[in-house]
C-alpha cells in the first residue's frame, strides 16, 4: 500500500507528473535559471497546419470573425473626431462546448488518446473541464473534472454551478471541493490511482491547441476583412489564452500586432479566502488568477508552464466588474449577440480602447465563451446582493471588489486602465532572480525573453 497522506502524495509530484504526461520536465533545464521554452513546443512534434486539421475533426475552430459595427459606431459617436478603432470579434462560444477552451482540449484529449492512455483528468474553474469531458466523449476516453465548487458553508456562486452541470452534462465524472489549498493534491491523488492523463490547461498540447486561434484571426483579417489587426485583446487568467494566441499571430507572420491582456480588477479580494470566494462575480480572467500568472507562470500544476503570457503582452488592461455586465448588455442590445462574461471583459477594454485609436485602426477582441443560465449578469448581480455586495448606478471607478459592483451611468464611463508593466516585469524579475546570481549571459537573455524586454533593460533592472 502506497503512503497517501498528504506529504507523501507531495513528494511523489514529479514522478506522477512524468507519468501522467508522459514528458520529462528535466529534458528542457539547461542549467542556472535557463530552460528551453521553444524546445519543449517543438517536442510536441506537429505543426501549427496538422493541430488545424486534428481540431477540424474534432469540430473545434473555424470559428467566425464578426464586426461589431453598432458598437463601433458607439464608440465613434463618444470618441474625438476620428477617433474610434472599428471592433472585430472573434467568436469562440462557436465551439463543441461553448469556449475557446475546446482549442486547448483538443490537442490535450488527442494527445492523451495517441500515448495510449483510458482517461483524461482536468482540475479546472469550468470551462475548461466542459471541453476536456466533451473531447474525450468524442474520442472515446474517460474523464475525470477536479473543481472548486463551493465555499465551507456549501455555496456555490452561479457560473460555477453552471459549469460543473455542464460537465456533468458532457459526461464526465466530476469532484466537487471546497475553496482550499487542497485541490492539486487530490489531482495528484486521482492521476497516481487511475493512471489516467493529465490534461493540464499549462501543457504544451494545450498551449500548441490555442495557437490555432491567433492564426485563424490572421488569416480571417487578411481574406475576409483585407486588414491586419493593430491590436488583439484577450482576456488574461492563467495565460494560455494570450500566449496561445500571440503564438499564433507570430507563426501566421504578424509580428506588428500588439497583443493586450485584459482582467477584471478584483484587487483586494485573496482568491484562496472561503469569505472572498462568493463576493467576486467573475470566476476566471481577473486580477486574482491574471496578474500572479503573468509573474510567475510556474506556480501551475506542471514543473514548468507553457503559458508564459508576460513573454508576449504589451500592454495589459483592467476593466471593472460593472463595465462587463453593462458591456454584456450592450453586445445583446446593439448586436444581437449574448456572450458570457469572459470574453466581455476584453470586450469591455476594447470599447475604452477603441476611442483612444483612430478609426483606421482594427481592434480584434476574443469573445472567448457562450452564456448560459450561471453566467448571465441577472444571476450575478442577484447573487452578489446576496452576498452583501452594494449594486447600483453611477461612476464604475468608485467599484470597490467584494463590497460594490458600480454600472456605468453612460457608456462614456467605461475607461481604459493600464496596469504597470514596469511592476509586472519587476515582480517577475524578483521571483526569476530570487537564488542570487551573478548571472550568466544565458540566463540574462532568457530573463529578457520571460519578461519581454532587452537585456539591457534587464541589467538597469537589476541593478536598481
Ligand atoms: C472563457 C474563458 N476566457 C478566457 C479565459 C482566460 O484564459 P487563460 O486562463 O488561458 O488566461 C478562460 C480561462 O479560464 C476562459 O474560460
């Protein structure tokens, strides 16, 4: 009998790991700080055009690339004269299980199926799971879904409700814990026992999964819109969805397209606390998940992520909850189309954004996930009251996260916010830097390429 506990369990992380993924992590350290990002992609051994055809059987991509025009002209009529981006969305809901997700599971449950293994494990907010039960249902593997469901008191928050009966729905088996630490010990504990694959959302299949995106937003902008995007917003949790993109914008040529993140600003708010847990009513891309990520992306449930997002974003914008749920609206009410709260958040950065840029410029946003019952603002704003939070009209700059949801009086309120980057690439040299030094010049140009900065920069940095 193995030793279960806890610490046991721990100890093991590395061999389970080696098992359940079949990579060996120590293949790519070269030694210092230094390890082989690129080389590590490339063991994946497919390109980009073979993930588009393995997604194409699958269902997964093709999505459409809509233009937004009332939007658009919305912004126009706030904006300065000429000023005001045309906005461009990129529809993901379009996918088997309503997300952009199904990219990344894709590749992740095919990967699983071609290494020969009978079932697949994700330990996911949602979405994410949704995908991983809905690949493997059509590949014919077991799935297991890790999520935490509730807060000590059994509580749930509604999106997260919504998207554990979605992966019920989908077939997949799925383990409910409370808000805690213990979540990477039993995916542990479930991958040692079952010996099933882990289909990490920070793999590379499930990065090489969402390059898929960028490329088709590249080729969609060049045939069906004769334009290159001047910038592509996508919002920011874990990483993988900006890093999968940016990769794929780079790899259809487009190297002068900034790529932005954008996440809903829940600072104050500690995503491990079981009181904060139901006073937020966004449940991925926010500060919480999006700004740790970008500093130190090998806190994930893998020796080393292949979502590194601070690598690729150039600038990263945060939008208030109230801005989503009323940009949510205005994507019903001007266009037509309900989308989830993930993806409006970037559409919400976009609107501000839009009328800083003139109107020869494209903004391209990833409306990354469909709506349904959990994630509709109504549920959101009924449960945030009920959890004491103060909703009301006004200015969405007094939004304080947890005690108040502030939708904007006119669309005009709805800002562009930058989060400093010189912090971001400070906080991510502090962690990259922590065991001393000096330095190698092998380890100052992997610093420069994790933080997106020249080495130069990075010597400034370190000295100050
Ligand atoms: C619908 C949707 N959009 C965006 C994101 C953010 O993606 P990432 O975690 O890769 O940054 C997520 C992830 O949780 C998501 O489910």
């Amino acid at each position: 009998m193995k030793d279960m506990s806890y610490k046991a369990v721990m100890a093991r992380q590395n061999e389970i790991m080696r098992q359940s993924l079949g990579i060996n992590y120590d293949d790519y350290e070269r030694g210092g700080i230094v390890f082989d990002y690129e080389a590590m992609m490339r063991d994946i051994g497919i390109s980009i055009d073979e993930v588009v055809t393995i997604q194409r059987e699958l269902g997964v991509g093709d999505t459409p690339l809509l233009e937004v025009k009332n939007i658009t002209a919305l912004a126009r009529k706030i904006a300065e004269p000429g000023f005001g981006a045309r906005i461009l969305i990129k529809d993901e809901a379009a996918n088997p299980s309503g997300s952009f997700k199904a990219r990344r599971a894709a590749l992740s449950v095919w990967d699983a199926k071609r290494k020969g293994y009978k079932g697949v494990i994700a330990a996911t907010s949602g979405n994410y799971g949704a995908a991983v039960a809905s690949m493997a249902a059509k590949l014919g593997l077991k799935c297991i879904v890790i999520q935490e469901c509730f807060d000590s008191e059994l509580v749930g928050q509604p999106e997260i409700l919504e998207k554990q009966r979605k992966c019920e729905a989908l077939g997949a088996e799925v383990v409910q814990l409370t808000v805690g630490p213990e979540l990477f010990y039993h995916a542990l504990q479930l991958l040692e026992e079952t010996g099933f694959y882990n289909a990490s959302l920070y793999s590379p299949s499930a990065i090489a999964g969402i390059e898929t995106l960028g490329y088709e937003i590249a080729r969609q902008c060049r045939e069906d819109y004769h334009l290159l995007p001047d910038v592509v917003i996508a919002t920011q949790a874990g990483g993988g969805n900006l890093t999968g993109t940016a990769r794929g914008l780079l790899k259809a040529g487009l190297r002068t397209t900034k790529v932005y993140a954008a996440s809903v600003d829940l600072s104050g708010l500690s995503m491990a606390s079981d009181r904060d847990f139901n006073r937020k009513s966004f449940t991925t891309g926010h500060t919480g998940f999006g700004i740790p990520f970008a500093s130190l992306p090998d806190r994930s449930d893998v020796p080393r992520n292949a979502a590194r997002a601070l690598r690729y974003i150039d600038r990263y914008l945060l939008v208030k909850q109230g801005e989503v749920f009323y940009t949510t609206e205005m994507l019903a009410s001007l266009e037509g189309i309900e989308r989830g709260p993930a993806g409006n958040t970037s559409l919400a950065a976009a609107f501000a954004l839009a009328q800083t840029l003139p109107e020869e410029q494209t903004i391209v946003v990833q409306e990354t996930e469909y709506t349904g019952a959990g994630k509709h603002p109504m549920p959101q704003l009924t449960f945030a009251k009920q959890n004491g939070v103060h909703v009301y009209i006004g200015d969405p700059e007094e939004e304080v996260p947890g005690e108040s949801i502030v939708l904007p009086a006119h669309p005009s309120l709805i800002r562009v916010r930058d989060y400093d980057m010189g912090r971001l690439r400070a906080s991510a040299l502090r962690r990259l830097t922590a065991d001393g030094g000096p330095w190698t010049d092998e380890e100052l140009t992997y610093m420069a390429e994790e933080i997106h900065c020249s080495v130069e920069e990075i010597k400034a940095m370190i000295e100050h």
